[in-house]
C-alpha cells in the first residue's frame, strides 16, 4: 500500500501567448502529460510547475494570467481539476514584460478501478484584463518549461 509504481516526467517549453484588451477564454498551453496506471486501484499524483509572464503598462494593475489544470480518463474529455491561481499578477503594476514566476501545483486523483486506465494532464491560461490597453500573457516564454511529474501509486 502506497508504494510508487511509476514514474512519468514531463517538459513542455514551447511559448504560447494571449493578447488583448479584455479577459479571454482560457486557452491550452501545450504542456500536458500522461501515465497509464499499471495496476488496479492505484491513484495518480500530478506535480505540475507552469511559468507566468505578463507584458503590460505600468498603470495597467487590472492586468494578470489565471492559469488552471484539466484531467482526461481514458479520452473521457478534460474536466477542470482546479484553477491553480485567479489573476496571477492583478493589482501589479510594473512596464514591460514581467516575469511572474513559477507556479507549483499537486492533484492526487480518486481511485482508479483498473489497470489500464490513461490519465491524461494539461494546463490551461487565460489573459485577465480590464485595464482596456493590450497585455500579453505568456506560458513558457523565454523557452522556461513546464513541467509534469506523474507518480502512479499503489493501493
């Protein structure tokens, strides 16, 4: 019980941006990760990191990046897991480009009934803006990756 059967790491570090003068939709970052457990009744952890970066005005504070991680069972479909930040960078003001930093995140999933099973992670981000000019949101910009570590363990 509770040993780790397996091990899945993961690096994305391809830049993906989101501009505009308002909040947009959350949009996929390109980092995702899989495992496909080897046993029955074992969970999944997920330790995601993602790197945030905004470009904006320095009288631009309204201004920020939600970033948030989404499962998949057997091609189910994705299913939020959590919205890892809201507004990440709101209320800063700084001109140019800032880097936020880096987000870390863990998920143990429920159960999974059989051996098999695909378990599949992605991250979302979207561009927070009510400051009316146009930002920029990064995930991975300047080729700083994110990162999955999946861990299978046994029940």
């Amino acid at each position: 019980t509770g040993k780790i059967l397996q091990v899945v790491y993961s690096v994305y570090s391809t830049e993906t941006t989101s501009t505009g003068t308002a909040t947009t939709s959350f949009i996929d970052t390109g980092a995702t990760a899989q495992i496909t457990t080897s046993a029955t009744n074992s969970k999944v952890l997920c330790i995601v990191s993602q790197v945030g970066d905004m470009a904006k005005n320095s009288t631009d504070e309204d201004a920020g990046m939600g970033v948030k991680l989404l499962k998949d069972l057997d091609s189910a479909g994705y299913a939020d897991v959590d919205v890892l930040m809201n507004y990440w960078g709101y209320g800063v003001a700084v001109a140019g480009t800032w880097r936020m930093g880096t987000l870390t995140y863990s998920h143990l999933t429920g159960t999974v009934s059989s051996s098999g099973t695909v378990v599949d992670f992605k991250t979302q981000f979207n561009l927070y803006n009510e400051s009316g000019s146009s930002c920029t949101a990064s995930a991975q910009k300047d080729s700083d990756p994110t990162t999955f570590v999946l861990f299978e363990i046994g029940a």
